[in-house]
C-alpha cells in the first residue's frame, strides 16, 4: 500500500512561491483515503496548497498530534474551506496551554475552542489510545513513558484541573502516527513531546518490529543538552531506520547530530518536499 507525504507546513522552504512558518502540516496521500496530519500555525496551509495545486477537500480527515498552536492553527480555517471533517485527536489537546520562559506565561494552545471548531465543522474523534483513522494509518494515541532522559520541559503550562493557576503540562495529548509500508511501517511525529525513544518503544510495542522504513517529523531535540543528544542517539542503535527526515523542533544542533548518525539515510524534509514512503 504505497503512500506519500507531502510536507505542506514547515519551518523552513527552498521552493520558490512557497511560504514557511514556525509549524507543521503533512498530507498523507494513500490508495485508502487522503490524510492531513497537523495544520501548521494557520498561515501557510491554505496557500501552499493552492500554490502546489493540491485539493484540500480531498483530505478524508484529519489528525492532531497535539494541541500546540502550531500545529493547530490553521483548522479553523481549513474547516471553512472543506467543510465538515472528521479529527482525531487527544481530548487534552484543547485545554489551554502556556509557555513560560520568562516573564508572563504566553498563551499556546489551540486558537479557537473546541466549541467554535465544533460549530466550524469539526466531528471530534476521540483518540487517547491507538485508533485507526483510515486503512493502514493508525494513529498511537497517548505514548507511554518509560526512558529516564526525555522529559517534558518545565516550561510548558496548563490550568490545574482544581482552577488553582497553572502546572507543568505533560502534554498527554502527544501521538504519532504509524503508516503500515511493505518495507516496515513509517513513523510520523508531530513535534515528539513524549520523546522520540519513547515514540519509537511504542510503535514497536504496536507493531511488532524495531525495524521501520522511516521515521519522519519533529522530534522535539530543540532544547536537549549535549547529554541528552547521546543518549538518545545511544538509544537509537536499537531500531533499524532505513531513513530518517527530522525536522520542525529537531533544531539544528539535533539535525546535525541525527544526520551524522545516519549520513546517507538522513532525508532533508522542508516546505513542499515529497517523499514516498517506500523506496
């Protein structure tokens, strides 16, 4: 069952009439149905697409892989083009969301309620566990956490289920999505909150296999120290990845450090590219 990803939404671009932005959009094009995975912060989808002549009102569904206004943005909008859609996504996905750095926490959370994007024409999906969301694309639901070196930064805030102020969000609403490729499945991440170890665990867990045909999407190395960045390459020696396309939150210090690790196998991944999923 061969598919496509085609990255409509990314941080950077090399294609002329093309625009980026700080945020992610894939199309998954597969013989079961089209599948938009994020939406990217809202300005550049809708464009891009027009400009690379795709039809968005092909999409079947789309998919959340958490509720970062980055990822998010531009479902309102997408939802005003197309109409009525199904999303699956992690019902935590639309609490309010922070970061605070420094100074007054900002808000970064999906830009519109899920009741407005209701009344836009969302059909929530309900996803907290592994869903499938057309033939051959699961989507993992909430991951589990079990290695010791990734940790959710501490900067990433959500309101205290007593109405007390804010806490540490652990973004439980984190998912990838596995798409089932006659070479070993594809892993798709969104930004890789819940760690690209613990990502990677669990699509074994689900499939069955350590060996995986790619692995492509944010991975959340942005902020990883030197220490971090080796155990986390340390880690990957137990997978088998035939090809590897990190991008978004990797950050360039972890793009260096994945593409000396993998060399030839390392695919560059930036607005408008599109890679198929089988070689």
């Amino acid at each position: 069952m061969g598919m496509t990803i085609l990255t409509l939404v990314e941080n950077t671009v090399q294609k002329l009439g093309l625009v980026a932005e700080h945020g992610l959009s894939f199309l998954i094009a597969s013989p079961g149905g089209d599948i938009l995975f994020d939406t990217g912060q809202g300005f550049a989808l809708i464009p891009n697409a027009s400009r690379m002549e795709i039809d968005l009102r092909r999409i079947s569904s789309v998919v959340l892989s958490h509720g970062h206004c980055d990822h998010t943005g531009g479902l309102s909008r997408l939802l005003s083009e197309i109409g009525p859609r199904p999303v699956f996504a992690h019902p935590s996905a639309f609490s309010r969301k922070y970061s605070k750095k420094q100074g007054e926490p900002r808000s970064i959370g999906v830009p519109e309620s899920r009741e407005a994007l209701e009344h836009a024409g969302m059909q929530l999906r309900t996803c907290t566990h592994p869903m499938a969301v057309a033939p051959g694309i699961l989507a993992t639901g909430s991951i589990p956490r079990v290695t010791d070196f990734e940790q959710v930064p501490q900067h990433f805030l959500t309101d205290a289920p007593d109405g007390s102020g804010l806490v540490q969000d652990f973004l439980e609403d984190d998912q990838a999505l596995i798409l089932d490729q006659r070479d070993g499945p594809v892993l798709v991440l969104g930004c890789g909150h819940s760690g690209i170890a613990n990502t990677l665990l669990y699509a074994k867990e689900l499939t069955g296999t350590n060996r995986f045909s790619m692995v492509i999407g944010g991975t959340h190395l942005i902020d990883a120290g030197e220490t971090r960045l080796e155990q986390t390459l340390e880690f990957l020696r137990q997978f088998e990845i035939m090809r590897i396309a990190p991008c978004h939150c990797t950050g360039p210090r972890g793009q260096f450090a994945l593409w000396q690790k993998y060399g030839t196998a390392f695919l560059s991944n930036t607005t408008g590219d599109r890679i198929e999923c089988t070689e």
